[in-house]
C-alpha cells in the first residue's frame, strides 16, 4: 500500500477483534512516530503503550465512557514533555508535533492492516493518575489500535473547491 492508499482508506475505527497486533507492527507504528517531524526537532514526545486488559477497562471511565477502548489491543497515550515553544504567530508547538506524530502512527497501522482511531475527548487528571502521568505533562491524545472488527464507510468530506483557494485567500479554486 502507498502512502495515497493509506491516506484515503484509513478509517477512525471504534470496533476491533481480539487478534493481537503482532510486536512487528507494533514497533513499526512507534518508529512512524519516532520519524515524525517536529518543531526545531525537539521531539519534545512521550508515547505511552497501553496493552494490560484492566490498565484499558480504567481508560474507557477516564475516555468519556469509550468503550472500544477496551477491545482495542493496544492504546497509545500521546503525551508532550514540554510547552514551553511558542511559534511567531503565538501557537505552542507540542500539539502540533504529536498531531503529525499521532497521524504517521494512524496511516502506518493503516498500511499494516491495522484500525486506529483518536481520542480527544479524555479527563487528563483520571489519565494521569491511571498511566502515573507526572504532573508537568500534557497530554495531547491517545490512538486505539487493532484489528479492525467493524471498518466504517469514508464519512464525508468537503469539496477542494470549498476549501482550497488559489494565490489568496478570497480566490477560488476551479
Ligand atoms: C482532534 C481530534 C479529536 C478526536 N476525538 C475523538 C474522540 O474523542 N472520540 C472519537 O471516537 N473520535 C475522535 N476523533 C475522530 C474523528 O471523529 C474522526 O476523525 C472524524 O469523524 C472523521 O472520520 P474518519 O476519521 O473516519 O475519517 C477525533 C479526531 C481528531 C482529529
């Protein structure tokens, strides 16, 4: 599969199997963070992998109650070490560096055969205290990832002609 394949089949799944993701895969999708890009490349990142069945029984209460936490094989918990890097325009950067780190590991698992799925919608303190989480850590989001049970149909997306425009922003794309 190339990188256009796994760009357009990826799916966020929410069902999975019991099959267990293979540690070759595993490792491959952790290396698609490690070679990530980041800001001024201070892969200022954590990634904590979460397979014990009890540790993602507590993430589903800690992930507003969802429940195919707990199928999937392994939960990634995403997390920034730093924050301190500000961009000129005033945003922080350690969202953003595990954003495309979180989106290689997405399409890697993709290309293996794998679902994954984000997760934002967490309570950061009942994370912190589950995975022992310091403190001075964001946590930015968790991956769900497994064998797909259930792989759901592309949902929609808007036309490049409402959201792409050509040399300034008030000119459209044809
Ligand atoms: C920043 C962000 C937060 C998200 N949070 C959640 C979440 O908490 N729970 C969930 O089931 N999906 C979550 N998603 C997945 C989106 O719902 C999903 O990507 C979107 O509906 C498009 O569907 P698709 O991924 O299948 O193309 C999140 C995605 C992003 C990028």
């Amino acid at each position: 599969m190339n990188v256009s394949e796994a760009i357009s089949k990826r799916r966020s799944v929410r069902s999975y199997t019991s099959t267990p993701i293979e540690p070759e895969k595993l490792e491959l999708i952790l290396q698609a963070a490690r070679l990530s890009p980041s800001a001024r490349n201070q892969q200022i990142w954590k990634f904590v992998v979460v397979r014990k069945s009890d540790t993602k029984e507590n993430l589903v209460h800690a992930c507003d109650e969802h429940a195919f936490l707990a199928e999937a094989d392994t939960v990634v918990c995403c997390c920034a070490v730093k924050s301190d890097l500000v961009l000129p325009n005033g945003e922080a950067t350690h969202t953003m560096d595990l954003a495309v780190a979180a989106s290689f590991m997405m399409l890697q698992a993709t290309e293996l055969g794998l679902g994954s799925c984000w997760i934002g919608a967490f309570n950061e303190a009942k994370l912190k205290k589950l995975l022992r989480i310091p403190e001075e850590i964001k946590v930015v989001c968790l991956i769900s990832l497994g064998y797909p049970h259930f792989v759901p149909p592309a949902s929609d997306r808007k036309p490049l002609s409402e959201i792409v425009t050509i040399e300034n922003f008030a000119q459209p794309h044809q």
